[in-house]
C-alpha cells in the first residue's frame, strides 16, 4: 500500500502519478515522439494532432462531395493542396489522398530544428534545440529563440547562422572562407 503523500510532495508531483503512470503518460507514440522531435511541451504536440485531425476530416469532406458541386471541389482541393505543401505538410500536390494521410510527425519535421538537422547545420536534434535556443541560428533577418517555429518551404532556404555566430565563425574558418573583415567583428 502507498501512503498518503505530503503537501509539499503532491505541490513537486503534481503532475505525476505514480500508481497508474502509464494512463498518465498517454500512449506510447505520443511519448517517442515527443522524444524523438525534442519536443518542450506537450501541448504542441496535442495542438499538431488536433491541425492534423481537422486537415483529414476536410480532406474528408470535400472528398464526400457530390457531383453536383465538382467545380467547388475541385477549387477547394486545389486551394488546401497548395496550402499544405507550401507549409511543406505534403510532398506533392496531386493527390487530396496524401491529405487523408496527414499526421502530427509532419508537423513536427517542419520545426526549425529538424530542418537544421535536414540542412546538416546541426549533428543531432538535442543540438538543434540547443542552438536554436541559444540564438545563434536566423530564418531571414530574424533571429529565432523558439524551436517551435514552424518553417515553410518559401523561407527554408534562408535559414542560416547569426552572424555574431561562435559557430558561424568556426564553420568559416573550417573551411577556409572567413575573412580578415569577419576577424574584426
């Protein structure tokens, strides 16, 4: 039998349970992915299930659609394609089946620092999340704290190092690149 925790030991767990720990946790592809993606809080992942819920139940419903309303359906589908493959959901535009197909992990791979570790900037994602948090990576001429920005495929190709950058300096200088004016600064 368990005793009856103190104040002070229900105020440090409260948000743990420790009979029935695994109802707690959720289930388990919830757990390895916020393990997987690094992700800080678990209310990003709850809030990308729930985008991708309302994608698939549309994808759904203009898939329902009947023949009487083919020009609407046909626009809309277009519309939503285009939408989720410029947020970089999906990776072609053909089919409104891929939608059906939508998960949170596709959210997930267009965080800011999975597209580093895709752009080799970073050697792992615990690194990543460590460097974006730091402030040494920008998306254009933003400097960018969160690791929960989602990048869309417009702006994945800015993505680069601060140039106050400790590690922008030591990428240049391992490859022979950096400059006598880059040594003033």
């Amino acid at each position: 039998m368990v005793r009856k925790l103190k104040y002070h030991e229900q105020k440090l767990l409260r948000r743990l349970d420790l009979v029935n720990w695994e109802a707690s946790a959720g289930n388990l592809a919830e757990v390895k992915a916020l393990r997987r993606y690094r992700l800080g809080r678990r209310e990003d992942y709850v809030q990308y299930k729930a985008l991708a819920r309302a994608v698939r139940d549309l994808a759904r419903r203009l898939r329902d659609l009947g023949p009487a309303s083919a020009a609407f359906r046909a626009r809309c589908t277009a519309a939503l394609l285009e939408k989720l493959y410029g947020l970089g959901l999906l990776s072609d535009r053909r089919s409104l089946a891929a939608c059906e197909n939508l998960s949170a992990s596709a959210f997930c791979r267009r965080r800011l620092p999975c597209l580093l570790l895709k752009l080799r900037m970073a050697q792992n994602m615990r690194h990543a999340v460590t460097f974006v948090e730091q402030g040494h990576v920008r998306v254009g001429p933003e400097v960018v704290t969160d690791p929960a920005l989602l990048i869309p495929r417009a702006v994945e190709d800015f993505i680069t190092w601060v140039d106050a950058s400790r590690l922008r300096q030591k990428v240049l200088d391992y490859n022979q690149e950096r400059d006598d004016f880059d040594l003033a600064a």
